[in-house]
C-alpha cells in the first residue's frame, strides 16, 4: 500500500493527538498493525511523504524518529525508512474475531451451506466436465479478436442489450437449429454469463416461495441449490432407463431436465418418454427446463433431437454453455426462451450485472459463422473419444471387479459406481494421492441409492489417464 495515495489525508486527520508529529506517530502506527505495512516494506522519503500530507518535513521526521527508538521502523543511510516490526501469528486477525459476526440472512446461510462451487485452476485426474485447452485454437481466436479489436466500432467497447449481441444471437440460432432441432428465432435467444446464471434468474423469475420444482433424483447440484436459494421445495423425479419418470400429480410448476445425456447416470430420454413430459406440461401449464449441457459430444450415434424441438405449446427453456466446448473463462451460455418470457428475463437481467462482454460475444458469433466451430468439435470428438476408450480399456483392465461403469455414449465423463458405501473413505485415501474423485452420493437429494464417482478424461492426456487408474487401482488395494 503506498503512502502516497490521498486517504491518508483522512486518516491522518482522524488521529487524536496534541501534535502533528504525534498524529503522524498514530497513523503509522494504526497501519503497520493492521498489516497494511509489512515488515521490509519501505517507506516514502520524508520529503515526498510531507509534500503529500501538505506538513513540514521537520514533522515527518520527527514522527520517522519516533518510531524508529519504539521499533516500527529501521533507518538506514542512503538507503530508506523500512517497516521493522514483526507482528506476532494471530494478531492481526485479534480484532476482527473479538469483533460481532455480521448478521446474515436465512437465505445468505442457504448460500453458505452450499459450499459453493469450485473447479480446479489446471486439469487433474479426475476433475469432471472440463474441456483441453491445449486442443482449442488459439491462433484463429486471436486472429478473430484482433480483426474485431481493428475493425469493431467504439459501440462495442459501450453497454450492451441485456439479450445479447444480435450477432451472436443469430449465430446461436442457427447452429442450434441445424445440430439440435431446437425451433426458435434470434429474438428467443438470451445470452448470459453461464448456465448457473440461467438457472438463477429462471428460479428468481418463474418461482414463488415455498413452490415446488421437479428434479431428477440424482441429479445437476447447481440446479438444485439455484432453486433452493429461491426457497423452493424440491420434489425428486426417479430416473429409469428411459430418463426422467414422470410425476403421479401435478404437484410442482417448474421441473428440471436432463434429457439428452441425464446427469450423472448418462441415459438418454426416449422419445416416448419426452412426448410424455411435453403433454404433461401443456395440460398441467408447468415450465420443463431442458439442460443440454454437453450434447456437442457424442461418440457413436447422434443424439435425438432436443425436447424443445417437439414442442408445440412454449412450455420448454432451453438451455446450454460455451464453457465446455470452447473455454470455461469466457464466460458465455445461451438460454432459448419462449416469446412470452423473453421482455421479463431481459428487464431481470438489467438489474443483475447489465450484459455480457460485448467483444467477446462478437468474436464467439465470427467463430461460429466462419466453421471454425463446427470443425473443432469433430476434433473434439475424436479426441474425446480415444481418451474415454482408454479410460474403458484401463477401469476395467485394472479395476473391473472393484467398480461398475454406468454405460452411455456421450459426455466428458465416465460415471462409476461402487458396490459398497466406502465412496468417502476411498476419495480420502485418493485425494491424499492426488486424485480428484467427484462424488457421486451427494448428487442425491434424499438417501443416496448408488455410491461412486464421476471421471472426468477430456482434459487429461492419454498417459495421464494410465497413471491416474494406476493410481486409483492402489487406493483399492
């Protein structure tokens, strides 16, 4: 912190004291407690620090000296004025924890309990969902980044619609029209800073207190605490091999879904199964969420067509993220909206953070519209798919008779489930290794009918996912 910043000017004047030497004395000493000034850190000549404070350098030298003979600050000749105390551990946390805890809402509590959600900064077996950024282009999105930064007008670098760049909206349209059968226009799209957002603003927007909301048991953790944040009661749908059952009774007004690669189990909701779920919310008037998260990547047969591509009655949002297939920091996700929600969720948006980043809306939409999209998703996907064959041929060279491999064709990972109820002691003894094993248990909202864990392989290298099963096997033993 330099002492040459202008709050100083209020805190020197806060300082009670008969002199200006005195005061200086105070406030010098007010900062190196409270950590502000650390040990070694030196200090402005007196000259300039008497400049900024507007006071003689007589009195800056005064105070300097001062401290110097009581141990604050050690003088050396040509050198400066350093910091020389050394706080004992503990102190300078002494204050805050004699200090009231500041009162926190019951819904700020809800939050807290969460525990949040924290990816890790750089791949590690077995991390779930995360895309290699070794593989993504980086040239040709410069390349697009510097043409935009060259060319875009001064609007770009302004506020921007709480919908999304037009262009990028477009873009979305199209790609989701022609991949995933999603019927909508560009006035239905909504861009958004992530998945996690939409489901935020969906639960603030469609959810009174104390309604009830459908969700696959088990099922996305991320939904789950959007809602509860809400204060929604949660209802669990059992998962079958057709996906999610559907309720004996209109109970809730809102279910979230999973149909294309069900989360965490994989299936695939069948088409009867899906005209089912679109019946039942016209003649019962509820909202299906449809979470297609990372439908881009299938290995063997395409996957059918997205839920919102069969309805006729505006009862489906659809939902899905760039975060997987192009990076996690640029921070986009787009949510298709029937045309009657579309004027609320933007005039939400407004009083939450305004918009996405313009520039980097425009780059994704150039992206898109140039193929460099759809080409790097055919090389993820042969990519992927080698790395999860490994990941195959390796569980069950090595692990076949410890654990049981949930079977689907699709995704960033491999679900694995245990036959007994050793899941936390075995991620334990696994992360003391240097595993990440993703849980599969708290996944569950009532009683955990399976245990195991989810094995993220896209963003680990061949050799990585070998060391990594190794690893895992020794666990067991």
């Amino acid at each position: 912190m330099p002492l040459t910043s202008l709050p100083l000017i209020s805190l020197f004047a806060s300082q009670k004291g008969q002199t200006k030497a005195e005061k200086m004395c105070g406030m010098l000493r007010q900062l190196i407690i409270r950590g502000a000034l650390r040990q070694g850190e030196r200090l402005p000549s007196s000259r300039l620090l008497a400049s900024d404070l507007s006071l003689s350098r007589v009195t800056v030298e005064a105070a300097y000296g001062q401290l110097e003979s009581e141990g604050y600050l050690r003088r050396e000749i040509g050198r400066g004025t350093f910091v020389a105390v050394v706080l004992p551990d503990g102190a300078l946390k002494k204050k805050s924890a004699c200090a009231l805890s500041p009162l926190i809402s019951a819904r700020g509590r809800q939050i807290i309990a969460t525990d949040g959600c924290r990816e890790p900064p750089f791949p590690q077996a077995f991390a779930a969902g995360s895309p290699d950024l070794n593989a993504f282009p980086h040239v040709i999105w410069r390349r697009l980044m510097n043409q935009r930064l060259r060319n875009t007008p001064s609007a770009l670098h302004s506020y921007g619609d709480p919908q999304g760049h037009s262009e990028l909206r477009e873009a979305v349209a199209r790609y989701l029209a022609l991949s995933r059968g999603v019927r909508c226009e560009a006035e239905q799209v909504m861009i958004l800073t992530s998945s996690q957002q939409a489901l935020h603003m969906l639960a603030l927007l469609l959810c009174n207190d104390g309604d009830a909301v459908w969700m696959e048991e088990p099922g996305y953790r991320g939904a789950r605490n959007a809602f509860l944040v809400a204060n929604a009661q949660l209802e669990a749908l059992p998962v079958d091999n057709e996906g999610a059952r559907l309720p004996a009774a209109p109970t809730a007004r809102l279910a979230y879904l999973t149909p294309s690669h069900q989360y965490p189990l994989g299936m695939t909701m069948t088409l009867a199964r899906r005209l089912q779920w679109l019946e039942f919310a016209r003649r019962h008037s509820c909202w299906l969420i449809e979470d297609d998260y990372d439908s881009e990547f299938y290995y063997h047969d395409r996957p059918l067509p997205a839920l919102q591509g069969l309805d006729e009655h505006n009862r489906v949002l659809y939902l899905g993220t760039f975060s997987k297939v192009l990076f996690p920091s640029l921070r986009l996700a787009y949510l298709v909206v029937p045309p009657a929600l579309i004027d609320p969720l933007c005039r939400l948006r407004s009083v939450m953070d305004g918009h996405s980043a313009q520039l980097m809306q425009v780059v994704t939409a150039d992206f898109i519209n140039n193929g460099h999209f759809q080409a790097h998703l055919r090389l993820m996907r042969r990519l992927y798919g080698s790395r999860r064959e490994t990941l195959l041929n390796e569980l069950n060279m090595k692990l076949g008779d410890k654990l049981l491999i949930v079977p689907h064709e699709s995704g960033l990972q491999l679900t694995v489930t245990l036959p007994g109820n050793d899941e936390q002691q075995l991620t334990r003894r696994a992360g003391d290794s240097g595993l990440v094993l993703p849980r599969l248990s708290p996944l569950y909202h009532g009683e955990p009918q399976r245990h195991g864990w989810l094995l993220g392989f896209s963003a680990l290298r061949s050799a990585e996912i070998v060391n990594a099963v190794e690893t895992l096997a020794r666990c067991f033993r």
